[in-house]
C-alpha cells in the first residue's frame, strides 16, 4: 500500500473508538475526565495496532521498507506509552461513590472489582514493556529471546487492558464500541500467531540446504543455498530475508541478512555474511546439506520504480552484500548507465569480491574506488573515510543531482553518508538506504 494510504487508515483506526466514544448520547463530563478517557481509548488502539506494525507483513512494510516502519513502531510505542501512562492521572471524578441512581457514570467513575485491578496491572505492565525494551542492549538477553519476550509482554498488556476497557470503561459499555475492541484485539492476537505458528509452517513447506560456504575476505563469507524443490523465492536486488540455518523453522533464532545474489542466479541465493558474533562466528564451519529455511523477502533498497541518471552505490565493510545483489543483476541485464561505487573497509584484506569487481568494468560502466583507513605499503587506491571530502572528490558529475544513491553500511556510516549527500546537493529522494539496526 502506498505510504500515505498506510498513515490515513493508522490515524482513522487511532481515532476510531474515540468518535465511537463521541456520537454516543451520555450526560456531559468534565472535560479532564473526557480527555482522559479519549487518550486511554487512542492509546489502547494504538497499542493493538503496534501488533501489525511490527509484525513484518509486507502490506505494511513493502513500500517504506522495515526500517521505517520499526522506527515509527518506536516512535508511536512513546506516544501511546505517555497517553495511557498519563490518563489515570487526569481524572477529577472519584473513582466510585457518584450521585444515586447515576446509570450513565456523569458523577463517578464506576471503578471497582475486577475490571479496577486490571486496569492497574496492565499499567504496571506497560511500565516494565517500555523499560526493558529501552534498555534491552544492556540486559544481556540474546536478541530472540528478548523479541519473544517483548511480544509476550506486549500481548499481556493487551488482553489486561481489553479486560479493563470493556468492563470499566464508561464509553466501551456500548456494544459497538466494545465489539470494536474485540476485533481489534483478535486482529493483535492473530498477528501473533502468524509470525510464530503460521509463518515457521509455511517455511517448513520450502526448504532450503547449504549448497556452498567460501571465504571471501578476512572474516567474510559468502553462503549458497538452494531449495530442496521447486524455484527460489522471488525478490528484488538490495531486499534481504530473516535467515534460520540449521535449526527448525520453528526456531526463534534467526537473522536478517542481504542477498549477495541477483534474481538471474535463482534457484541458488547467496548471503555474504561477516564473523562479528553467535551465530556469524560459526558461519564458515557451516556443513553442506544443512537445513535453511527463509523469511521474506523483505526491504525497499531496490531500484525498481527509481529513476537515476547514473547509479552512485555507496557500502561499507559487508554493507557491500545488497550492492553486489544490485551489480549482478545489473551486468545480467546489460545496464547501460554509468556506475560509481565507493566501497570503504579499514584494511586491505577486508575488500570482498575485489576481482569480481573488476572483471564487471568489461560489462558495465563501472568505476570502483575502494577506500581504506589503515592502507598498506604501496596502496594505490583511496585513503580516508566516506566522508564529504572523498564523496565529492569520487562523485564529480556536473549531473549528480539526478543521480540514484544506494548507500548500505553500518548505521552510524549510513547516517554520515547520508548527511554529507545532502550537503553535496543531493536530494533527499535520491539516496535509498535500510538499516538493520534501531533506537
């Protein structure tokens, strides 16, 4: 779906039991007190709706990419975070004791019982959520752990606050507003069971085995799979996959890494992956024939419906993954435009695909300028960092305004790059990045 038809259907689902809340015909409250109960209903469906955002469904992500819909999952977990966290506070009417005979709730809150405590524990809950999702690089916890974890946690909050909601809130007594609640929670439910059941069955159903495991620079592999029938999954040169090897399609340790490999390579895909921990470290001891199963594919760094006068390709250190998926498929098509690539490492022995590189100029016009940080005796290449300095020094078109910028790296470098082109003038519409990583 187009981005803008994503974020109208966000806001209108947002606002939705709050103007369910309004058109019903009930005594008027204070004004705190209908301010508080419309931030605790937006924010309940915000909260269900954080379900779907980060549930890698590709109707959500496939146009503004994974990286962009996590961090506005972040982005709208703090908003909704302050509006339910806030609402208890903002109440003037006392929680029970209201005027007799009072059935529609104006004079109190009706809190009490059951649905009182669960409105509080999914308050406390939610407290735990946001704090350990903050400081989970720091709680030590493998990453798949703590993404189950969260999911759980997240799922507690919800089913309390469904309890809450309808049995305590004065404005989900309506049998709408209350079905309202159900569905959306069901849909929060359902998202949950299709990333750790029905995804891990469909994945069971296409198997894939090690073809190949080869060192291509220091650290640095490139790992061959192929499917056990049937063709490869289809996807776009720079998209990546959730990749589980050697495991059970059922496990939670998986990772996401860029195909290495173009589409005119299927059935085979390649991952060019670096030894920097768990399971990376053990990827060249990979055996032949273990079992590989998929997720995706995933990402919007593809050139497809993008239009360049030239192709600036920007990586750093294994960043060069998707690039070598874009130069690929480039030569297997006879690209005719003229291409750049800026490729930084620290030191010589990182470089990976250098003779491949090199024998795509025959094909392609394509310039290569690698560049490292610690160059040894005799280097005849760039020194320095991808900096503004050396963009502008290997970047010289009259027309680089018009140019298509793939930049991939690690983030903090792809947040420099990305500053440094638009200092050069680029717009911000040409240059096209994904980061695996987040706030």
């Amino acid at each position: 779906m187009h981005p803008a038809a994503l974020l109208v259907m966000y806001v209108a689902v947002a606002l939705l039991p709050v103007v369910l809340a309004w058109t019903q015909d009930l005594p008027p409250r204070p004004f705190r007190d209908d301010l508080s109960s419309a931030l605790a209903m937006a924010g309940f469906a915000m909260l269900l709706m954080e379900f779907v955002i980060s549930g890698r469904f590709r109707t959500v992500s496939g146009r503004i990419g994974i990286d962009v819909s996590m961090r506005f999952h972040q982005l709208v977990a703090r908003v909704l975070t302050v509006f339910l966290l806030v609402h208890p506070w903002l109440y003037s009417l006392p929680a029970a004791g209201g005027r007799p005979g009072d059935l529609s709730g104006a004079t109190s809150l009706g809190l009490a019982g059951a649905p009182a405590g669960t409105g509080w524990l999914a308050w406390f809950a939610l407290i735990l959520l946001v704090v350990w999702a903050t400081f989970r690089a720091d709680v030590g916890y493998r990453y798949e752990i703590w993404r189950l974890g969260h999911g759980l946690g997240a799922l507690t909050v919800a089913l309390l606050g469904l309890h809450h909601a309808v049995g305590a809130g004065r404005y989900s007594a309506d049998a709408t507003l209350a079905g309202l609640w159900y569905v959306m929670t069901g849909v929060a439910v359902l998202s949950m069971v299709h990333v750790y059941l029905v995804r891990p069955l469909l994945r069971r159903h296409r198997p894939y085995r090690v073809r190949s495991v080869h060192k291509v620079a220091l650290r640095t592999w490139e790992i061959v799979i192929e499917p056990l029938r049937g063709n490869a999954i289809d996807f776009l040169p720079g998209q990546f996959v959730w990749l589980s090897v050697n495991r059970s399609p059922f496990s939670i340790t998986e990772h996401p890494f860029s195909m290495s490999s173009c589409p005119a390579d299927r059935p085979r895909v390649a991952f060019t992956i670096k030894e920097v921990g768990d399971f990376t470290s053990t990827v060249g001891r990979l055996p032949a024939g273990a079992p590989a199963y998929l997720d995706g594919p995933h990402g919007n760094m593809v050139m497809d419906g993008r239009a360049g006068a030239g192709l600036a390709l920007i990586a750093g250190g294994v960043g060069v993954a998707p690039i070598m998926s874009l130069l690929r498929q480039a030569r297997h098509e006879g690209e005719a435009r003229p291409i750049r690539l800026l490729y930084g490492n620290r030191i010589q022995d990182q470089i990976a695909f250098r003779q491949e590189l090199e024998d795509m100029r025959a094909d392609l016009d394509l310039q290569v300028h690698h560049v490292l940080s610690e160059p040894p005796d005799g280097w005849t290449g760039k020194v320095g960092q991808l900096d503004a300095a050396m963009l502008a020094e290997c970047l010289p078109m009259a027309d680089r305004a018009q140019w298509l910028y793939m930049v991939c790296g690690p983030a903090a470098m792809i947040d420099a790059v990305e500053h440094d082109l638009a200092a050069l003038g680029i717009p911000l519409r040409q240059i096209v990045s994904e980061k695996f990583s987040y706030d």
